[in-house]
C-alpha cells in the first residue's frame, strides 16, 4: 500500500472528514487531498504529525515492507480494526475491554 492509500485508510476508519483532519494538522484541505491522492507527500514534520494523531508509526504511514508474515498479520489486524468500527458503540466497547485484557 501507498501512503496516499493508507492516509485515507486511516481516515475513513477513524471516521474524520478531511476538513477536520486538515483543521487538526493545521494544512489546508486540498493539500489533505493531494496527500491522498498521492500527488503529494508530507515533509518528516508531517509525517510525525500525521503518525501521532493515528497513533501509528511512520514506517507503517509509509508503507515500509515487514516480513510477508508480519505484513499479512498487521492486514488482517486493520481489517479486522474495520470490522469493529462497523459494531455498535456499546459493543464496541466490550470488545476493546476484552481485548485491554
């Protein structure tokens, strides 16, 4: 996956607008929308920025290649992140306390 890719991933599964990411990163929304369209990239500042607001590190941000094994175990992690987001909030809530566990 691309940057561009997993920026808007990332996004969508927060579920946040690009105007309020952009308004929380302090760019402009269109510079958001090139980002996730791959018609521009972050300078390292951003990508800190961008890293600590999704909780994530830059080498995941970037797309940086893992062992096959640890790059199909962190997918179907973030689908099944994905799969959770679509529960309930209640239930949602049970699942995080279970996996806290």
């Amino acid at each position: 996956m691309t940057f561009a890719e997993i920026l808007q991933e990332l996004r969508e599964d927060k579920n946040i607008s690009r105007k309020a990411l952009a308004a929380k990163l302090n760019i402009s929304v269109s510079t958001l929308g090139m980002y996730e369209q791959g018609r521009r990239e972050p300078n390292i500042d951003m990508l800190i920025k961008i890293a600590d607001y999704f909780e994530v590190s830059i080498d995941f941000l970037v797309g940086r290649k893992f062992k096959d094994n640890d790059m199909r175990l962190l997918e179907e992690a973030f689908n099944l992140k994905k799969k959770i987001m679509r529960l309930s909030p209640d239930i949602q809530d049970i699942v995080e306390y279970i996996l806290s566990k």
